[in-house]
C-alpha cells in the first residue's frame, strides 16, 4: 500500500466521533469505552489519514461473534494481526480510512498507545519531530511495506520515553 501522508486536519476528530456513533448501533454496550489514539489524534502532525480507533471491551473473545456482521458493512477483519489479545477490523478497502482496534479493558497495550498519544500531545516539539521524520520516510519509501518497518526503532524509542515520562507524572501523584 502506497504511503499517504497528510496535513492535520479537525476532520479526522469528526471522522473519529462519526465512527464511534456507528460502532456504539452495532455493539451498543459490548464496548465500554472508545479512544482516538495514533498520528491522527495529535493536533499539527502529518499522518496517513487512517483513524486509529480503540474499542475497549470486558471480553475480547464476544468480539468475534461480530465478524460476519462487520465484513457485512465492508470492514476487513483482520483478528490478533500480531497483537495477541487484539482485535483489528480495517475500513475503506485500499483507501482505508479507519483501524478500529479491540482490548480487553486489562490488555497491557491499552496503555502503550493511551500514553504514546498523551505524551506526543503534552509534548508539541517531540510530535514535531515525530511528524518530521515520518515525511522523511514517506519520501525515502512510497510503499508501506518498507515504510512501516523504518519507522520501528524511532517510534519504539519514543515509547520508552513516553512510558517514563507516564511513570514520572503517577510518582508525583
């Protein structure tokens, strides 16, 4: 898949609530919570325009009763996709516009991504440099495939950070 990095746009705050309204009239109460996480929940920085969206669920595993109901309304599901105890199902097709992932309210993963995103938010020039080097990326490689993968030891740097910066901030508490 080629990779399409954008401007920030207050448009993907509304795609993001348009999504949680159809998402609440399929699993109404299965989901206790919805968060925006990934590029495009940080205000200013440049993403592929695909809304990272977390469902969180008391038990993954009624999640899969929905499958056939989700690849009705056209939504690949994906499974674990190399996250064990997640569910991934993918909207748009080639032009994907939304990953809508499931946890497990205990799922460790939930709180990487919560605070990675929180992080990048309280620290503006951190998501500038985010934003900086994935452009870079983007023009070194046009396909995700190899773009993805590039990208891994710098995000995964930046995590570490961020999860210190969270265990600093419970400390003072």
């Amino acid at each position: 898949m080629k990779v399409r990095l954008t401007d920030y746009t207050e448009n993907w705050r509304w795609m993001f609530e348009q999504e949680v309204q159809f998402l609440k009239s399929i699993f109404g109460e299965v989901i206790i919570s919805f968060e925006h996480f990934g590029s495009t929940s940080i205000p200013g920085m440049k993403a592929k325009p695909v809304i990272d969206m977390m469902c969180i669920v008391n038990d993954i595993e009624q999640i899969d009763t929905y499958n056939e109901q989700m690849k009705s309304f056209e939504y690949d599901v994906a499974g674990e996709w190399g996250i064990k105890g997640r569910r991934l199902f993918r909207k748009g097709g080639e032009h994907r516009t939304h990953h809508i992932h499931f946890y497990q309210f205990d799922n460790p993963q939930i709180i990487r991504h919560l605070v990675f995103r929180d992080y990048l938010l309280v620290h503006q020039d951190e998501a500038r440099r985010y934003s900086e080097f994935k452009q870079v990326l983007a023009n070194k490689y046009p396909s995700t495939r190899d773009y993805s993968p590039a990208k891994k030891s710098f995000v995964s740097e930046m995590e570490n950070k961020a999860l210190a910066w969270y265990k600093g901030t419970k400390e003072r508490k």
